[in-house]
C-alpha cells in the first residue's frame, strides 16, 4: 500500500532523524554530521553517518542506508506500515491500519494467530494421555507445573496430522498454515505436521506474539533440536529465546545460554533475566538486540569443546557492540541445567555464586590458555607466555594490559618488561597487518570488485561513476529532474541496477511525485539496494552539482556506450558492419 506522498512529507518534517537513531547508536557530530558505531554490524571504529540535512543514513561498512523509516525497519523487522505507525505515533499523528491497508500486514497478523492457536494446541496436547512422554521427560528434569505453564511448553502429537487438521477445523485455511511454517505439503500432496513427537517450546517476541517454535524430539530424531524456519514474522537470527520474560525483569544485565532448558531451568531456580540463542552460533543482529536493553551479559555456555570456542566468538562480537563481558565456568557439569540438577536444592545459591565470581573476558581467555599447558616445562611456558602476549596484544586499555602483564611475569617467573615488549611487538604486527587488509578493501572498492548490487559497474568502472554521478544530481535537484529526462533516457544506462534507478527516478517525475528514498523503496529495491542508491544520493557535492557536470556525464555515458557499440562490431561479418555504417549515414 501506498500512502499519501503529503502524508509521509509532514510526517518526516516533524521528526528528527538523528534524535531516533540517538535512541539505538551513541552519535557524535563530524562537520555537518554525525557519526557513530553500525547497529547493524559489528565494527570497532565508527562508519556509520547520519546526514540531517537530507533526513538519510548510511553505513560505510555495511552498506546499510536509507531513510528514518528503513531505519527502523531494519531495526525493529518492522514492516513498512508498522515503521510509518510507530513514527507517526511520536509525533501526534493520526494513523490507523486498518484489515485492508496492506496484505503482507494483514498475512503477518494471521500468522501470529496461527502461531498462538498452535501454542495452546500444544500445550494443551502436552496435558493428555499422549503427551505423557513430554510430561515426563519434564518432570525427570525437575520442572515444575508452574514454570511449564509459565513458559507454555507442549507436545506436538506424532501422528503427523493432528495439527493441520485441529487448524483447518478451527477455519485456517491450507496455505496460511504452510506460511507459517507449522506445516508443508509432501509430494503427494498431502499436508503434514513439521514438528512430530517433539517437545515445544513458544518463541515469543517482546510485544507477547508468538512468532516460532523450537522442538526438542521426543524419540531418536535427527537433529535432536529443530526451529520454525524464516517467516513473515520470525527471523532466527534477529530473535532470542524467553527475551520476552528476561526484559520484564528490569535489570541492566542478561544471562546468555546455549539452551532452552538452561533458561527454563535457570528461571525456576530464580534468575529472571536468561536468555537464549536459537540453536546456531551468536549472530550480530541477536547481539545488537542484547546490546539494546541492557550493558552488561554474563556469557555461560556449554564447558565442553565446541562451548569454549562458541563463548570466546560471543566475546568479540558483545565487546564490539560495546557490551560489558563477564564469563561464567560451570564446574563438574556441562551446562547451567545439568549444574542445577547436580546440586538440586543448593543449585540457585551455587549457581549465584559462580555469577559473582565469573571472569571478565581477559581472565577468562588466560585462564582456558594456561589450562593448556606445564609451567613447570620450559618449553610450555614460552608458548603459554607468547599465547598470553596475543590474547593483550587485542586489549586497547594499556592500563589494563600491564596489570595482566604483571600477572603473567609472576605466573612465569620473567620480568613484567619482557612480555611488554612481547606485546608491543605482537600490536605494531597486527596494527602493520590490519593496514594491508584495510589497504586492499579500499582497493576493491575503488575497482567495484566488491560491488554485488551492481555487478556489472567493475566491467564499465568509468561509465558506473558517470551514472551514479548523473543519478546524485537529480535526486539532490529534482527541479531539473523534468528537463534531464527530456534529452536523456534511461535505456542509456550501460549498467543494470543504475538503469532500473534511473528508469524509477523518470516515473516519479513523470507522475508529478518527490523524489526521496521513501518514495523510491516503493518501487520494489531490498533493503541492500535501498543503501546502495542512499550512498549514491549522499555522495553528491554542490562543487560538482552543476548543469555542465551533467552534461559530463551524460558525455562520458555517450562515449562508453560506443566504445560497447564498437566491441561488439568487431565480432559481428563485414556485410553487418557495412549496413550498420549505412544506418548511421541515414
């Protein structure tokens, strides 16, 4: 649907664009404008830039980019009439979405119905004869009625139909249901359940809508653990399990786990503010969702192997959205669940204790290295030193690194000047290195090699910039769109996605409409193109906005086409070369 082009004009003159992403990044001022660290990717040093003037944003390091309302598309998975809602609810605008506003608004509403309907199904499945097996597996791990209730566990019947056919009874029809993941067509054509014989577990987003569930089998299924796949309503990688109760507790910090247990486990022996990923490694976007209600994360995953390593990648990835790290070792058990199992009645204030004494994410990676090895053995302790030098090399607090040096010479009985100078040597490496990779990444970029939306700019570099440059000037001066137009076609773009711009730009004029990222995203561009055409319109300098720059351009996008004109006459016989002469006399 598309909404009054006055509509979203007044509602954008009202709002700040740097005061609502003030609310996700910490911005600081650069000139005219404002620069602070992507929400949606993890990086060190700010390349995130926000451009008042415009009302646009765009990410240097991502590509992301837009305007307030992708912004908050991207930020809250909204769609797009929930985005324009949410903003005109700030600013005292009247705005309603009504059941035939939009149909993929109105197939995300069903699908939360669905989603719901399905949870009660389960949990009530869960409470009869057949859902024994659930029930007791429950039971052998301690939980209680109320926390089951609480969290609204259930059983999915194994029959393979039960909940297909209580949907369809209840009046969903087919497809929705397929939509929602819940069920899928074989090849016969019959509809089957996805989740049979397995434990269920309701993933519920913060406004209280299920949108997914996680499935633990109750047989010898492989994999043991599966997920509700992408939908309309749930991404795996932008959500987290029982963030909906760890919010509602009000603290400044969140236990991370590995598992579902763990945090049902953990919330009945008291601890309100757990949460969990959803069955693969730590994404960058759950990692900004964390970043966004609290400081602090007390990482506490598995002991075994594959936990260790997944813990120290979450360390990175909290550290570099700027979140506080404490790591929590789990003795004599494998994960929180099965710690609280070990010591039963005891297992909260044990469990609590290991909180206070968790380490921070430098005494945690010194602590698993000089695990590895004898200090006793000369030769293992000048590889533990030199592993311990790497792990300070990464830690930008020098404070902080001589503390811990200090630390290592007493451990290994050598002088606190030598593994400084053990650092040092390992910083000026890395910093030599990091400027190589940053040196071809500019390099890339320069040549388009890293240009996906626009793949073919690499190939026509000289007539891609023309392009970009020409489509700059009339979003930043669409007063003169009308009259660009009159001598130019856009079928003279020699690239693809600069032609579809352009083709795009010509029917917003054409229509009498503005030209701004708004009404641009609603010609169908994905949020990557989206950022694509917002760095080409921000990239526009007034020096260059002159109507003899734009006839340069189109010169050079002239030159470039029969340079293209000329390639491909020198492949083709000489009679076709001798009439296309011809044609060019006529």
């Amino acid at each position: 649907m598309r909404l009054s082009e006055d509509f979203i004009t007044e509602l954008k003159s009202r709002l700040d664009i740097s005061e609502i992403i003030g609310e996700y990044v910490d911005l600081k001022q650069k000139g005219k404008n404002l620069m602070g660290l992507c929400p949606f990717h993890s990086e060190r040093t700010p390349s995130f830039c926000v451009y008042p003037s415009n009302g646009s944003f765009y990410c240097f390091g991502c590509g992301a980019g837009g305007d307030v309302i992708t912004f908050l598309r991207l930020m809250e998975h909204y769609d797009y009439l929930e985005a324009v809602k949410n903003l005109s609810e700030r600013c005292g605008m009247d705005f309603e979405i009504s059941e035939e506003d939009n149909e993929i608004h109105n197939k995300k509403i069903l699908i939360y119905k669905i989603n719901r309907d399905a949870a009660k199904f389960f949990h009530n499945s869960l409470l009869k004869d057949y859902g024994k097996c659930a029930l007791e597996y429950l039971k052998k791990r301690n939980i209680s009625l109320k926390t089951l209730k609480h969290f609204g566990l259930g059983y999915s019947p194994s029959t393979g139909y039960a909940l297909v056919d209580y949907l369809k009874k209840i009046g969903y029809n087919s497809e929705d249901i397929i939509l929602s993941d819940l069920t899928f067509k074989t090849r016969n054509g019959k509809e089957v359940d996805r989740f049979r014989n397995r434990l269920m577990f309701p993933i519920i987003d913060i406004k209280g809508n299920v949108i997914a569930f996680g499935a633990r089998t109750m047989g010898k299924d492989v994999p043991k653990y599966i997920n509700t796949s992408d939908t309309l309503v749930f991404k795996k990688s932008s959500n987290l399990f029982s963030l909906n109760f760890a919010k509602k507790s009000g603290k400044n910090e969140f236990i991370l786990t590995e598992g579902y247990m763990d945090v049902i486990s953990l919330y009945q022996a008291g601890f309100d503010n757990v949460v969990a990923g959803l069955g693969t490694a730590l994404t960058v976007n759950q990692v900004k969702l964390l970043a966004r209600n609290v400081d602090k994360v007390i990482v506490s995953y598995d002991s075994d192997i594959p936990g260790k390593k997944a813990a120290n990648k979450a360390i990175e990835m909290l550290k570099d959205n700027g979140l506080e790290v404490k790591i929590l070792s789990i003795p004599k058990a494998k994960d929180p669940d099965e710690f609280l199992q070990i010591y039963g009645k005891d297992g909260a204030v044990k469990f609590k204790n290991l909180i206070e004494n968790s380490k921070n994410d430098i005494e945690y990676k010194l602590f698993n290295e000089k695990s590895n090895y004898d200090l006793i053995s000369s030769n293992d302790k000048v590889k533990y030193i030199t592993a311990a030098c790497e792990i300070l090399a990464k830690c930008k607090n020098s404070v902080e690194r001589e503390i811990y040096a200090i630390k290592i010479s007493e451990e290994a009985n050598i002088s606190k000047d030598s593994v400084m100078l053990q650092i040092n040597k390992i910083i000026k490496k890395n910093l030599k290195e990091s400027k190589k990779i940053e040196f071809k990444d500019v390099q890339k970029t320069t040549s388009a090699l890293n240009d996906n939306i626009n793949p073919e700019k690499r190939n026509h570099l000289r007539a891609a910039i023309a392009e970009e440059s020409l489509i700059s000037y009339i979003i930043n001066n669409p007063d003169v769109a009308n009259t660009i137009f009159k001598s130019f076609s856009p079928e003279n773009m020699i690239t693809g996605f600069n032609r579809r711009v352009a083709e795009v730009l010509k029917d917003i004029v054409d229509n009498g409409k503005l030209i701004d990222i708004d009404t641009i995203s609603q010609y169908g561009f994905s949020f990557e193109e989206i950022g694509k055409i917002t760095r080409i319109m921000c990239s526009y300098k007034p020096s260059f906005g002159t109507l003899n720059s734009v006839n340069e351009y189109l010169k050079i996008i002239e030159e470039e086409n029969k340079k293209i004109i000329l390639k491909d006459i020198s492949k083709v016989s000489e009679k076709e070369v001798m009439d296309y002469i011809k044609n060019l006399k006529k």
